[in-house]
C-alpha cells in the first residue's frame, strides 16, 4: 500500500521539483506586454523585466529566461548593503572599511572601500566582511522577512544610499546604473 502510494505521487513529485527551477509567474494573472529587446541584448542571452505599478502592467523581454530562478551572483550585494545598514554595522555617513591587506588581482579593490566605491568596483571582500559582521540567521531571516525578489521591507533613506551607490548619472531621459563590472544600462521613465 505505501508503495502504491509513493509510486502514485512520483508525477507530482516531479512536477513540483521542475517548479523549483522557474517562478510561478501567470501570464493569465497579468497584464504584460512583451518587448521586442534582441537588438539591445545582441549575442548577450538574458531577458528584462519592468513593472509600471500605477497601471499594474508587466513589460517583458524573454519571458523564458525572465522566470528561470538563478543564482543573485553580484545583484546580491544590493541586498547585503541593505541588510548591513539596517543592521547598523554601515550607515549612509559611514560605510569605509579598512582594507583587508589580501592582494586581490583587482588593484582597485587593494585599498580602503565605502559603499559607493564598492559598487563601482564589485569589491566582493567588502561584502564578505560585511557577512561576517552578520550571523548566518540574520541574514536568512531578511532574506525570508522581504520576500527576496519580490517585495522590499526596507527604509527609504536606506534604499536612497544603495540607488545613490550604483547610480553614474541621471538625466531627464533616465538613470545610468552600473549593474554589471564596467558595463553599465540605462533606465528611462515610461
């Protein structure tokens, strides 16, 4: 009897485990519009995604990639700087950290960094030693409270500081965020 049932769940249990690898995003939830950005991303795979809350619409680029879960990679240090502030371990007057002494093969991550320069440069030391300020159940716990990815529980005047860090320029027309090593995109209104 506990094999039938067993064997009788091994489709939903696949089911659900091939779920893990995407977000459960309806396209029948929504209103999306989907954009045609091949020109923008060239040989680049990838996709984009932009939410206009006043008209409660999704614009899309490769819905396919847009919903495959992956790893934060660099767009975590967004995260763990806002975790750090709110922790009070950095403060938007006072993010310096001394250098750790390691020689990085990056020169420009062997000195002193604040905030604003670790964003620049992704100085992936800042991060870790902001992580080890940290307990591992602390950060899980802002992980879980902000609902990652989705939703941001965090205070304003902390969520300035990091847009201020990664912002190059802004104009009428948009912000030029760094997001990725040198390269950098631009953000325009709707």
């Amino acid at each position: 009897m506990i094999a039938g049932l067993l064997l009788g769940c091994v489709p939903f249990l696949s089911i659900q485990a091939a779920d893990h690898n995407h977000y459960p995003f309806s396209e029948t939830d929504h209103q999306i519009r989907c954009l045609d950005l091949t020109d923008e991303f060239a040989e680049y795979d990838g996709s984009f995604v932009l939410y206009d809350p006043v008209k409660d619409t999704w614009m899309i680029y490769q819905m396919e990639n847009a919903t495959t879960r992956i790893a934060p990679a660099s767009t975590y240090k967004i995260y763990d700087s806002l975790f750090s502030l709110d922790a009070g371990i950095i403060t938007p007057e006072q993010s310096l950290l001394p250098w750790n002494e390691v020689h990085y093969p990056y020169d420009l991550w062997n000195t002193d960094q604040t905030l604003a320069s670790v964003m620049q440069h992704s100085v992936t030391w800042y991060f870790q030693a902001l992580d080890q300020q940290s307990d591992l159940n602390t950060i899980r716990d802002y992980i879980q409270n902000i609902g990652y990815g989705n939703q941001l529980a965090f205070s304003p005047e902390h969520i300035q500081t990091v847009k201020d860090a990664i912002r190059l320029s802004s104009t009428a027309y948009g912000t030029c965020l760094r997001t990725r090593g040198s390269r950098a995109y631009t953000l325009c209104p709707l």
